[in-house]
C-alpha cells in the first residue's frame, strides 16, 4: 500500500511505501532570504513531513541537495551542520542546479525509514 501526504493536482510532497519514506523536493516558503534562511526553512519542512509519517531526521537514508550558486555551498552547510545529528548523519550529494524559481537558492530531497 502506498501512503501519500499533501496530494496536489500535480505531485504530493510525500509517499509511504513499505517502509520508506520519500519526499518531494523542499524548497523556501520565503525566497527573499539568504541561503541560511532559506536552508533553515527548507529543513523545518522536512522535519514536519517526517514527523507526519512517524519518523524523523534521524532515519534520514539519502539526502540529495540542489543549490542555484556553488558559492552558497559554505553557508548551506553551516546551517546543515547544526541540523544534522552527529552519528547519523546520512548518505549526501550536492550539485549546482537551475531551480524552478529564480528565487529559490536550495531543494532538498531526501528518503528516510520509517
């Protein structure tokens, strides 16, 4: 059985399947801020997603992170490191991508356990 959360026209923001969790892409509400801003917000949105489907970041199995300028790859990171738990850190990759939105500086999308 398949579980999906916040089903719009065009995609959900989440689906369950046995066992894992897999978001969409998570992006800033707000995109008039700083990549630490919209990092910070990106990371609230997950965190809330995985809460809805009883897990949390720490049962984070793959985190794929898309930032619009490399150059903001210090200052994502920073917000990053005090997000993640030592000792559980997950599996990551980070590349440099044109976002949907010429506002938005970070997506993130990442597969978690249940």
């Amino acid at each position: 059985m398949i579980q999906r959360y916040e089903v719009g026209a065009r995609m959900s923001e989440m689906a369950v399947h046995n066992g894992v969790c897999y978001l969409a892409g998570q992006v800033a509400e707000d995109g008039s801020q700083d990549i630490g801003g919209q990092t910070r917000q990106v990371l609230a949105a997950i965190d809330a997603l995985l809460v809805k489907a009883g897990t949390d970041k720490t049962k984070i199995l793959r985190a794929q992170i898309f930032l619009a300028d490399l150059a903001d790859f210090p200052g994502m990171n920073a917000v990053w490191d005090a997000w993640v738990v030592a000792g559980n850190t997950p599996p990551r990759a980070t590349v440099q991508a044109a976002l949907a939105k010429p506002e938005w500086k970070i997506e993130i999308v990442v597969t978690a356990a249940l």
